[in-house]
C-alpha cells in the first residue's frame, strides 16, 4: 500500500479523489499496490462528503507524515502551491500536479529539487487536460527529433470560438457559460488573453526542446477581440478562427506563438470544438501525430492527475525519465521575419488606398459578407511580421487582421 495526500478539493481535487474511489480496483490493480488517501488538505470543510472522515486544514499534518509518499497538488496558482511543493519535494515525497501556473512558472527549479531528492515531480494534467501528452513526449516518441508541436490547448477559448461559430452566441454569454461547466480559470483573463495556452505551450516545448522556455517570452495573443464579424468572413471562405499554442524549431531557432489563427477545413485541427483540446507533434522519423481529447473540467483532468500517481506509485524509489532536463532557459528566435497570409477588413471606402499599400503590383480580391455592407475584406499575400506591421501602420485604419495558419 501507498499512502497519498491532496492538496485542494476544488474541481479538479474533487474529481481526483471520485477517480481513485470510483476505479479503486483499476487504479490499485495498475498501480501495482493499494493507492490509500490519508489526507485532503482545504481551508474549507465539508459536512456530510464522504471526504471529512480524511479532511485537514494543516499542511503540517502531511509533511509532517513520513507514510505519506505520493502528495497530490491541485490547489493551483502560485502561493501557497510552490512552497508546499518545494517541501514536499525536498521531504522525499512525489508530487503530481495538475497546476500549469506553477509548471511554466517554477518546473526548472522544482524538477531540479525533485532531482536532488530522488522523486518525481509529475505534471500530465497541466496540458491539454485529459490528453496523455506528456506521457507521450517523455515515454512514447522517445525515438523521434521534434521540430513542432502545435496545439489547441484551451478548452474555455475553443467553447467560446466554437459557439460564436456554431450557435452565433455573443462571447460574454458562452464565457458565463463555459465558467459555470468549471473550464474557465477564475480569472478569465488567463483563458481569453491565452496566458493559460502561453504556458502550456512553454511547458510542452521545454520537454521538446530539453532547455526552460519562459511562457512570457512567448508572442501571446488571446481572443478577445474577435466579433462576431471576424466569424462570419471566416466562415465565408469555409475557414474556422482557433487559438493555437505553437512552438517550431527553425533555423535561425525555437520560435513560438500563441495568437488566433485561420484554420483550413484539410488541418486537422480544424474539426476539433467546443472543450476539446488537440496537439500537433512532428517527428523526423514518425512525421504527423495528432492527440486530442477532453481539454477541461473535472473528471478529464482528474483523469490525467490520477495516471501521474499511478505513475508515482510504479516508480516509487526510481526516477522517471523527463525530456526538460537542463538547467537553462531556451532563448526563442524572433518572430519578425515569420511570414503568413493575413485576413484584413477595412472601411469600403479605402479599398484604393488597401490596393497601393498592401499590393503596388496587383489589384487585391476582396471578400465581402451580404450584412456587412460598409466594410469589405482581403486576403495579403504572404508577410513577414514586420513587413504587415510596416504596411498596417502606412494604412492606417484597419478593422482587423487575423493570420492565416
Ligand atoms: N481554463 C483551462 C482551459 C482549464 O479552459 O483549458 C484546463 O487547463
């Protein structure tokens, strides 16, 4: 038998704790042991839930308990999450996680701690929810050298995308929504501003890539203003608008993004909607792969936090093998020489002046939607980033612009 601690039951704490009882017998038979929760440590308590017969309030409860080997971390963000992490880690007990905020932000020195003190710090759930990705990158494409890893990794942002596109919704009621089905963060603004995927796609291409990258070095761009105008031309041309986490290697370096993009019907991230999450992964020896599944909520994520510690539980007294194990951050390439094809609207009325801006040689094709009468679209030939901004800013007045993938 292995005895276990949870750190928060909250969403996902709650579902960890409904996972390991609901598939006791699976979770222990796969485990190679017993998997026993001796402690659920919140503030809070909670009269009548089968979870007050093992509920704390005192941390020192836990790190004080030599039988406790395996320390479930589902508070999220960064106090006290880091430093009970860091002790525990320090006390020769593993953690798993499901807290990408503390991930992207302190993984180096918490792996370099669980390191030191012959444990395991695992943290499958941070991306991509219920998808074993992480898993994936560290035990499955072992064999491979991989050059991108694209993904859509925010449930709350495709909801919102897929429903604006499907049902015409307005953002602000399908973000209400998509907080009352416990996918949004608390604060909504690490979903819609896209700092949840920045550090997700950060956590992912440390692991790729061996060396730390820093989610805020990332070019980030979230969701919040596309309308439901920016919708409809990009239905027009048969495209679907998703917020897509991207990291390649280049020659020039490791360039990454993570900004909405026009999606065509032939990718395969185009049919993936509503929570759903998905990652890209090319290899020089398997070429494409495509993983998805349920990108949020409760039990998805629970799902992924309790494969960590049947994980734990299988390499008690061992370490596992983790791609992101140097002690150095990865500088990224600039993106200023990236070159897209862009969707720009613009007043109809300024169409000539689009003309000599954006295409001296040629005349552009514009795209126009029937109730969208003052304003008109088309398409750039491909820019690089500087070059777009050196014609925007001489144009002057566009409505928008959203990046062809
Ligand atoms: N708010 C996150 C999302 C939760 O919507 O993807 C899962 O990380």
């Amino acid at each position: 038998m292995i005895k276990a601690a949870i750190l928060g039951y909250g969403t996902v704490g709650s579902g960890v704790y409904n996972v390991i009882k609901s598939n006791s017998y699976l979770v222990n038979e796969r485990a190679g042991q017993e998997i026993e929760i001796k402690y659920v440590l919140d503030l809070r308590d909670f009269p009548g839930d089968p979870v007050e017969s093992v509920l704390t309030h005192d941390f020192e409860d836990i790190i004080n308990d030599d039988e406790v080997k395996i320390v479930i971390e589902v508070m999220g963000g960064i106090n006290p999450a880091f430093d009970f992490t860091m002790r525990c880690l320090e006390e020769g007990k593993n953690v798993c996680t499901s807290n990408k905020e503390l991930v992207a932000e302190h993984g180096l020195e918490l792996m370099h701690t669980a390191r030191e003190n012959d444990v395991n710090y695992f943290f499958e759930a941070s991306c991509g929810g219920g998808i074993p990705i992480i898993r994936a990158l560290n035990d499955c494409l072992t064999a491979d050298d991989i050059d991108e890893i694209t993904g859509i990794l925010n449930g709350t942002t495709n909801y919102i995308l897929t429903e604006m596109t499907e049902n015409g919704a307005s953002f602000s009621k399908v973000l209400k929504e998509a907080q009352k089905m416990g996918y949004a963060e608390r604060d909504p603004s690490a979903d819609i501003d896209a700092h949840d995927p920045a550090r997700k796609i950060a956590i992912l291409s440390s692991i790729v890539f061996g060396s730390s990258v820093d989610y805020k070095d990332i070019y980030t761009e979230g969701i919040r203003q596309i309308t439901a105008e920016d919708i409809k031309y990009a239905t027009t041309l048969g495209y679907a608008i998703k917020l897509l986490a991207e990291a390649k290697r280049t020659e020039d370096g490791v360039r990454a993004y993570v900004a909405p993009f026009l999606v065509e019907p032939s990718h395969p991230l185009y049919a993936i909607n509503g929570v759903m999450n998905a990652v890209y992964v090319h290899g020089n020896m398997l070429g494409d792969a495509v993983f998805t599944g349920a990108g949020a909520g409760s039990l998805p994520t629970a799902s992924a936090v309790v494969a960590d510690v049947i994980d734990a539980a299988r390499h008690d007294g061992k370490r596992a093998y983790c791609g992101w194990k140097h002690d150095e951050k990865l500088v990224l390439a600039s993106n200023d020489s990236v070159k897209h094809k862009y969707l720009v609207r613009i007043s109809t009325e300024d169409e000539g002046k689009a003309n000599r801006v954006f295409s001296p040689d040629g005349f552009l094709d514009t795209i126009s939607v029937g109730e969208l009468e003052e304003e008109i679209a088309f398409i750039t030939p491909e820019l690089s980033e500087e070059d777009f901004e050196t014609k925007a800013k001489a144009f002057g007045k566009v409505i928008s612009r959203i990046r062809f993938y």
